[in-house]
C-alpha cells in the first residue's frame, strides 16, 4: 500500500519539482552518511592509531595542510579517505534507484534515526549513572574491596579500568533496551531521575549532614544528559524558541523554504563545526576526555567526566540528524506534498 501511495505521488509530481526532490533527497542521504563516516574514520584515527585523512591530504599538499613529520601507513590513510567516497556514492546510487520514495518518508525514516540514538544514550546514561555512583559510594566508604575485592578495588580506582569494564558494557546494555523498549524516548523519568538525585542531596545534606562529590557528579551527569540529548527532539517538535515577529505570519510553504534555508546555512554548519573542532585531534574538546578517560579532580566523585564530553558529540550527531530529516520535510512542505505534519502553534515562542 505504502509502495502504491508513493508511485502514485510520484507520478503526479510535477517536472519541475523532480530536480528539487531528487537534489533534496541525494543532499540528505550524502550529508547523512558523511556523518558516520566521519564518526567511523575517527574511530580508527583515535582508537585504533591509524594516520587519519588530513596526514594524506598533508602529505599530498592539499588545502594548505602541513606534510606530516613522521611516517604512516599511507594505506591506512587511503582507506579511511575511501569510507568517505564510498558515503558520496552509495547514497547518489540509492537515490537513483528509488525515485518513488517521497521526501516525507525520507524524513521519517532519518528521524528514526536520531531517535533511537537518543533512547539508547539515554538507557545507557540511566545504567552508567548508577552503576557508577554505586561504586564511588562504596570507596568513599572504604567497602569497596570488602564487597569485591582488593585487586579489584584498585582497578575500579583507575578511570581506564572502570570505563572500559563498567561503563562501555552499560552503554551497550542501553543500545540493547533502547531497540527493544521503543515506547518511549525517557525525557519525563530523566527528568524525574535529576529532581530525585537533588532532592537526595538537599535530604542528605540537611537531615543526615552527609555529602559527597559523587552525589553532585550524578546530577550533573543526568541533567547534562537531559538537556543535550533533548534538542534534537525539540527540534522535531518545533519546540525551540524563535525570536521573530514574520514567521507566525508566513504560510507554511514560506515556512518550509525559511525552515529549509535555516538548516542548511545555520544548522548543520553548526553541527559540523562542533564535530570538527572537537575531533581535531587527541587534545581536543571531546576526542581529548574521551581518548585519556578523563575525571575530575574532586577525589572519590564519578568516573565520568570523559561521558560528559561525549555528550557534546552525540548532542550535533542527533541535532544534524535531526537537521537533515527536518530540512526533506521543509523541502517537501514547499512543494505544499501531501502528508504534512501538523504543528502545534503553541509549542514554539
């Protein structure tokens, strides 16, 4: 039935709107793919030590990059500039050989997307969060190594360790419930979970007089969670706050085409930019916490200081995601296609 509603909609789309359609959908499906190359290529720079691209392009003089100092493996380099070609073509190729898809179902199937991803960090920041505080109480209260052990205690105590044992595991856990639990994005009980965690540390405080570092580091980590993760589906709800006086005036094809416009000069380049800068290299923003398992210095507190920069990541990844998807459906909302979604004025100021 779906397949049948597409061709029919293709083809009683007029000619002069196929350019745009087949232009908007290849534009879509190459920048969303480049996002996981991107992601993909920094792995193996980061994690697995190859040279990265801009050591090729360095080495062959290209945009004015510095010939690296020392040797690579110029295979590496070369593959890892191939992921990039290969997220160009494949998506041309598959645009090509769907022509019936719509750029609604465009959207909808990348909205998917982005998610799931937000479900399952955050599962994955639920399970880490108290699977950490858990082990931070217990060394701040010298039990540890009675409830587990002294050499493992003294591993526990080293932020690799834990990051790699305790929380990777979790974050893999949450991936896991996310694709199966799909009900609900957890944006209410987040929320409910930071409200409890203060309110544990206003009781502690003040009625027991007992405070740690570890019970500020949950708090932070949730809401830091909550309010990165949350923007992307915002963005989806039009629930960012817009400060103008012509938008609420104009129809909804000059919405789409202003909506359009916005992702494309303003959204993803920001999105861009944040990845960039913070995978430039192993000190940067959100590469340098991440690849060193940074913590803070506040002794016995949470090991997840180096999550916390992660968060900045995943935050553009969901928001250019989310950015593409948003974008078909402007497109598609000035070509006036059927099947527009319908806004609630009132959600966005």
């Amino acid at each position: 039935m779906l397949m049948m509603t597409e061709l029919s909609a293709a083809s009683t789309t007029p000619n002069n709107h196929v350019a745009i359609i087949v232009a908007t959908r290849m534009f879509g499906w190459v920048m969303l793919a480049l996002t996981g190359a991107f992601i993909v290529s920094n792995y193996f720079t980061f994690w697995q030590g190859w040279p990265g691209v801009p050591k090729l392009f360095g080495d062959l003089g290209l945009f004015g990059i510095s010939a690296p100092k020392k040797d690579y493996s110029a295979t590496q380099a070369w593959l890892q500039l191939l992921v990039y070609g290969v997220a160009v073509v494949l998506p041309i190729i598959w645009t090509k050989m769907s022509p019936a898809r719509t750029l609604r179902r465009d959207a909808e199937a990348i909205m998917a997307i982005a998610v799931y991803i937000i479900r399952a960090s955050f599962w994955a920041i639920l399970f880490i969060g108290l699977a950490d505080m858990v082990i931070s109480f217990l060394r701040v209260e010298g039990v540890l190594a009675a409830a587990v052990g002294q050499d493992l205690a003294q591993e526990l105590g080293r932020s690799r360790f834990r990051g790699a044992v305790v929380h990777m595991p979790l974050f893999a856990a949450g991936a896991i419930v996310a694709a199966i639990m799909r009900s609900s994005l957890g944006f209410h009980w987040l929320a409910v979970l930071v409200v409890t965690a203060e309110l544990f540390i206003v009781i502690s405080r003040f009625v027991f007089s007992y405070e740690q570092a570890f019970q500020g580091d949950l708090v932070r980590f949730w809401y830091a969670g909550l309010f990165l993760f949350a923007s992307a589906h915002t963005l989806f709800e039009d629930g960012h706050v817009r400060v103008d006086v012509l938008y609420t005036q104009f129809s909804s094809k000059t919405k789409g085409l202003v909506n359009a416009i916005g992702c494309v000069t303003l959204g993803l380049p920001m999105c861009w930019l944040i990845l960039i800068i913070g995978f430039l290299g192993t000190s940067s923003i959100i590469s340098g916490p991440l690849v060193n398992y940074e913590i803070s210095q506040s002794g016995f507190g949470m090991y997840v200081k180096y999550l916390m920069a992660a968060f900045l990541g995943i935050f553009s990844i969901t928001m250019m995601v989310q950015f593409i998807s948003y974008f078909m459906e402007s497109i598609a909302d000035w070509l006036d296609q059927p099947g527009a979604r319908i806004r609630s004025e009132a959600s966005a100021h």
